[in-house]
C-alpha cells in the first residue's frame, strides 16, 4: 500500500499524517537494513567492497534508489541501490553468493516477525480516535509496527522475483548458468515486466487479478497474518 492508497482510505487528517510519517520510517528502516545486511554479509564472507564504497552504513542516502524509493512510497514496493559485491573475493565463492543472496530478504523477514509483536501487543490499548498525547503515540506506534510487519514482507516477496537485479535472480543464478536463455531474457525484460504488473494494478476491474497484486497482497497476508496471530498467544 503506497501514500496515496493511504490518503484515500483514511482521508487527510492528523490520524493519517501519523499513519503515513509512520509508513516512511517503516520504508527508511526496511531497505536500509535490507542493503546492509547484503554489505555485512559479504564482509563475512571475505569481500570488503561494500565496505570500501561506504555502504556499511545507516545513512539512509547511502542506500536509497530515487526511482525505487518513489516506488515503494507510492505503490508499495520498490527497491534499493544494490551493494557492490566482487565474488572473487569471497572465501567460498558458492556458499558466500547464496548467503548475500538471502541476507537482505531473511533480514527483512525476520524485522516483520519481530515487529509484530509490537502489532499484537499495542493493538490492545491503541484508540481509533486518539485524544491525548499518550493516546497519539500509542497510536503512532502501532501504525509503525504495522508499517514495519508489512512494509518488511512486501519488499522480502519482491525481492525474491527472479528479476534483474533483484535479490531472487541473483539467488537463481548462484545455481544456474547465467547465459542460458532463461536468464538472458531477465537481464534484457526484467524492466518491462515490472512496468506491465504496475500497469495491470491501476487498470479497473483488471487490478484486482494483477499477478503482483495477488502474490504480494495474497502470500503477504498469509505471512503477516501468521506472525501476528503467533505473538497474540503471548498476550
């Protein structure tokens, strides 16, 4: 869900500029530590590039992508700068282009489980209508949790296409020849299969069947729902 759905569903009040200043916080820390857990990884094992260009970093402007980050802003998914990676330098070329394949997308799954359990806990107390200004950041906090839980899912699930350069081709290529005819038809359409699922979600009637839409609104709820409904057993 992107600002504008936001706007449209909540209308502009001061709820919803909460709910949307949540929603960029929740953006900012999902492909920061996205991209720096590809950096960390890769130093694990042995490639210091990352480390070279300054992307073991938290600044947010080290990490972020103008055209990718206006994407995940406005239509709920998007992407980062990619971490400069040299697999020669790895100790174990196989194992350390698997693991910085995945570090990005277990990271960002391992933040929503863990922050769901802001979402089952504070989804007791929170107010519709806040009032006071405990009630406000209560109310702040939750629509961050949440932000966090579904923001983090939909950029994992992106991430995990297998198009270039996201995280899931360069996973099917740590097992596959990159020449084939598979992969050389990504490298060269990736770009134009993404604008076409961006176009089917804002084509009446036809949208609600986009491919993108069910997978990321579909498999993604499965997975947000189960996390939350796991830490409620807590509480």
């Amino acid at each position: 869900m992107g600002f504008i759905d936001t706007f449209l569903r909540y209308g502009l009040t001061r709820e919803t500029l909460l709910i949307v200043l949540a929603e960029i916080l929740a953006v900012v820390f999902a492909l920061v530590l996205h991209e720096l857990a590809h950096g960390l990884i890769a130093l694990l094992n042995g490639d210091n590039t990352a480390k070279l260009y300054g992307r073991l970093s938290v600044n947010p402007l080290r990490h972020f992508d103008i055209v990718g980050l206006a994407m995940m802003l406005l239509v709920g998914f998007g992407w980062a700068k990619p971490v400069p990676i040299n697999p020669n330098n790895f100790k174990n070329r196989k194992v350390g282009a698997i693991t910085v394949s995945v570090a990005g997308i277990v990271t960002n799954l391992l933040l929503a489980f863990l922050c769901a359990i802001g979402v089952a806990g504070l989804e007791t107390i929170a107010v519709i209508n806040p009032d006071s200004s405990l009630e406000y950041f209560v109310y702040f906090c939750f629509w961050f949790m949440l932000a966090m839980v579904q923001i983090n899912i939909s950029f994992a699930l992106f991430n995990l296409l297998p198009l270039f350069p996201l995280d899931g081709y360069r996973l099917i290529s740590c097992f596959v020849n990159e020449n084939n005819g598979f992969m050389r038809f990504m490298r060269r359409y990736s770009l134009y299969i993404l604008l076409g699922f961006i176009v089917l979600n804002y084509i009446p009637v036809v949208s609600s069947y986009s491919p993108l839409r069910l997978y990321l609104s579909g498999l993604g709820g499965l997975i947000q729902d189960g996390f939350i409904s796991l830490w409620r057993l807590v509480f």
